[in-house]
C-alpha cells in the first residue's frame, strides 16, 4: 500500500475508500475531527488509521463525488443533477469556510440560490436528485426549500393559490422570492399551460417524483394552512397514481419498497375526493378512481368513505361500473361481486331514508339483474355469492322475476355438477308469482330446475292468474287450467296435480324424475 493512501474509510459498513489524510482533512472538518480521534485510538506500529462512516449521503456514489472534490482542489462540475448529493455530503462532513476558502458547502449553496430563483424544471430536477439523500436533504431544509420554490412557480401561472397564501409560501423561503421569475421560467411556464388545464401543467413533471416527495408537498401545505384549490391537489394525486400504474413492472417494485408511503397518499385522495363529493365526480369516475387506488394499499376506513359515496349514487351506475375484476386469487372468482353486495347494501339503506326512492330502485332492479347474468358463468361463483346479490335488493325493486330467472338458467347451465340442494337453494330468490307465463313455462320445461320448484313456481303462477282472468280455476291444493272456448286450446298449462301425487314428485326420487321428463316433453 502507497503511504500515500493512510487513511481508510469504510463507508456504512460495505465500502471501502483509501485516500490521503492531508488531502481529505484540508476540506472537512468532521473527517479531520474523526481522523485525530483514530489516531489516540490506533496502535502507533500501524501506519494505517482507519475511520468508520455510518449512513453517509448518498452512499459510495456520494462519498467519490467529496472525494473528486477534495483531489482537484476544491474543483468539480456542480449540476442540477448531483448539487441535492453534493450539498448534503458537504454538510455531513462539516465542509465549511472555516477550513478552507470556496469550500464545498458555500459552492453548493450557491448553486442551489440559483436553482430556487431559476427556471420550473432545474427545481424539478433537483427535487428528484434529492430522492437519493432524501433524510438528510429533509433534515437539512433542502427539500421544504425545493418544494417551496416549486408551489411559488405553480401558484404564479395557475389558480391554484391564492394571492395571500403565495405570499405565506414566498415569505416563507425568502423574502425576495416573491420578486423572482425569470423570462426563461416564464417562457417555460406559458408553453405548458398552452399544452394543457391552466391549473394542471405541472402534473406530469411533479409525477416523477417519488411518493415521499409528494408527501413533504402535502404536509407543507397543510402545514401553512395555504388555501388550495383541494379540488386541484386531488387531480394531480389522481394523475399521479394513474401514471404510477401504467408502468406496472416498476410500479410493482416500488409499491413493495415505498408501500407506507403509498397507502398514506392513496388515503389522502380519497379524502379530497369524498371532500369534493357528488358535485365533481360522477359515479363512473368515482367507480374509476376506485378500481386506480385500490391497487395501492387504502386504508379500511377510505375504502369504506369511497365505496359509501359511490354506493349512494348508484343509480346511475352501468354495468361496465360494476364489472370490476376481483384482482385476488381465481378461486375467489373473475368479479368483486363482495363489493357490489357492499355497494348495494349502502344504496337500499340510503334509500329507505328517502321518499322518492321507488323509481331508482326499479333502475337498480333491471341493472342487477343484467348484472346477474354477466357474472353467472364464472366457474369460481358460489351459490352464496350469486343470493348475495339477487337478494340485496328488497322484492319491491322488481316487477318482474323473468331476469333473475334467466342469471339462474345461465348459473344452472355453466355449473353442470351442482348438487340438488344447490339447485333447490339458488331459486330461492325468485318470486314466482312476478314471472310472466311465457317463463314460467320455460322454467317448468328446465331439466336443470328441481322438480318441486317447478311445481311450485306452476302453482304460485296458477294461483296469482286466478285473480286476473276467468278461464283458470284454481280449488283446494290441486290446480287446473280449462280450455278457452275461443281459441280452443289451454290459457295456461292442462294439468291437473293432487296434493298426494305432488307430495309423490318431491319424495319419489328416480320415479321423481321420470314423471316431470315425461311432464315437460307434454308442455
């Protein structure tokens, strides 16, 4: 080893850097301090003196970048994109005028003076580099300083702040803040509002930024109590997480590493969208920012502000809304139909408060039951899920069964290896006597429909037509239809059924079976 290099340095525990002691110690102070630390400390035979360097900014990049420095004389190429390390590294180390004239510290700080009065996108930039150092970017003051500067630009060519609250955010940096903007700022500024909404130009450059950084923003403004236009701050966070998810395989590794920070903005969106309420989202955007957020961990409780705002516009839902992929495992099935059950829960309770409730519910009705339809020939629905639905709406949401009917017939169809109690059990949601006869009929012919239920749907139809035409008799248990004199044929079905053959069909097994074949192939 060249005696040169007597001073070694490891650097948070996995680098190691061997440099001069007089070349490094000339432009830091902390490093000097340590270097005289060591030396008491060392055995005198070791020519060597070791320093150890925990949670340096930067890391190694950081640490070569001071070492660069300190090797040409006090000479490096400072840049938007390196000034957030460099200033760091230069306050950890104590690199200061008091050791040496045009120190790292005084060159940085210059720079960045520059920086905060210069153009939109240097800000940006260095707002970025600072993701690489961000604790002690935020522990010295650089980053609310940055975002400063950033919020005075942005108020100063949208509507986004108030001439008052501009002056709480200038003031707060620097008095002469406020007075800065150069033409070349302005310039840059104006192509972009010419681009885009005036209060939306900087949503795809701030989009860049990590999820701490967009937290800091949001806790500085909320810090000064600024009078934002919220409505503005929850687009950008919207746009900001829509951006997020079109790059999948990066979002997906990011999400993992900064899931905390993630989940807290997710739940701060929700909370200026459930702020702004019905007024600025319709049900389909609102249902749009659901299926966004949801992938980056919400909170119960937003989940629950959401899903209850959407739940009590749902009439004007459509079924696109509703078919929302239940993004877990296939076992659980295609859809979220949990959420939809939760939606309409939210919906009826919300309605029974309300007077004129009857015409939205019969909306609701028919898009169910189209609902109901779309999800049946998902293998992984249960029996349970698809009551869930169909039952979540009181009976008076529905003048007609013949929909609920026909989600059962495609369920029955698509689920081959039902047993027969399944098949007893998902007609327990129709009203047989609100299915037209046209259905009724196509029901009694169902091979897939237990024989009991199509006796008793045969019977419930018979008995509600006795009140609605003369040609049907309906005595004691049994039922019949007579012929119409007219026409010369059944009105309804020429059956007639005693209560102990009826008793018979539902207890008779094979012979069960054998009879209603023969019954259906006569209808």
């Amino acid at each position: 080893m060249s005696p040169l290099n007597d001073l070694k340095i490891n650097l948070n525990g996995q680098y190691t850097f061997f440099l001069n002691q007089d070349v490094i110690s000339k432009y830091s102070g902390s490093l000097r301090k340590m270097i005289k630390q060591s030396k008491r400390k060392r055995n005198k035979k070791k020519r060597i003196i070791t320093v150890e360097i925990d949670d340096f900014p930067g890391g190694p990049d950081g640490f070569e970048l001071v070492s660069r420095f300190c090797y040409n004389n006090g000479e490096i190429s400072i840049d938007v994109a390196n000034v957030s390390t460099l200033y760091c590294c230069s306050v950890f180390l104590g690199m200061s005028e008091k050791f040496c004239f045009s120190n790292l510290f005084l060159q940085t700080e210059k720079f960045l003076e520059e920086v905060l009065y210069g153009s939109w996108s240097d800000i940006v930039l260095c707002l970025k580099n600072c993701e690489q150092v961000f604790l002690q970017a935020d522990s010295y003051g650089l980053v609310d300083k940055l975002i400063f500067a950033a919020l005075t630009k942005i108020s100063r060519d949208s509507e986004t702040f108030s001439s008052s609250s501009l002056s709480s955010l200038a003031s707060s940096l620097s008095p002469e803040m406020a007075k800065n903007t150069p033409e070349s700022d302005s310039r840059y500024i104006s192509r972009s509002v010419s681009c885009g909404r005036s209060n939306e130009w900087w949503f795809d450059d701030m989009t860049n930024l990590s999820p701490k950084i967009i937290l800091k923003l949001i806790m500085i403004i909320e810090a000064y109590k600024t009078n934002i236009k919220s409505l503005v701050l929850t687009r950008f966070l919207l746009h900001y997480f829509k951006t997020k998810l079109q790059t999948k395989s990066r979002t997906t590794t990011e999400l993992m590493r900064n899931k905390l920070e993630y989940s807290n903005l997710a739940d701060t969106a929700v909370k200026g969208v459930i702020f702004a309420g019905k007024t600025a989202f319709s049900c389909r955007k609102l249902f749009w920012v659901l299926r966004v957020l949801s992938s980056f961990s919400l909170s119960r409780e937003s989940r629950i502000g959401l899903e209850t705002l959407i739940g009590e516009m749902l009439e004007q839902a459509t079924l696109d809304d509703l078919l929302i992929p239940a993004g877990g495992s296939k076992e659980s099935g295609f859809y979220n139909v949990d959420l939809v059950i939760r939606l309409l829960k939210v919906f009826v309770k919300n309605r029974e408060e309300e007077e004129s409730r009857e015409k939205n519910m019969k909306e609701i009705g028919k898009l169910i039951d189209k609902y109901l339809r779309e999800i049946s020939p998902d293998q992984n629905l249960k029996v349970s899920k698809f009551l869930g639905v169909a039952e979540s709406l009181p009976e008076s949401a529905r003048d007609c069964f013949d929909g609920v009917y026909r989600g059962i017939d495609i369920y029955l169809q698509s689920h081959p290896n039902l047993t027969p109690q399944d098949r007893t059990e998902i007609c327990r949601c129709l009203n047989y006597k609100k299915l037209t006869m046209e259905t009724c009929k196509q029901l009694a012919r169902n091979p897939k429909i237990p024989p009991e239920i199509a006796i008793e749907a045969l019977k419930s139809r018979c008995e509600n037509q006795e009140h609605t035409t003369s040609d049907v008799k309906v005595a004691n248990k049994s039922f019949s239809c007579r012929y119409s004199e007219e026409k010369k044929k059944p009105v309804l079905l020429h059956l007639e059924i005693s209560e102990k053959f009826a008793e018979r069909l539902k207890n008779g097994g094979d012979y069960n079976w054998r009879v209603m074949d023969s019954f259906r192939e006569g209808l």
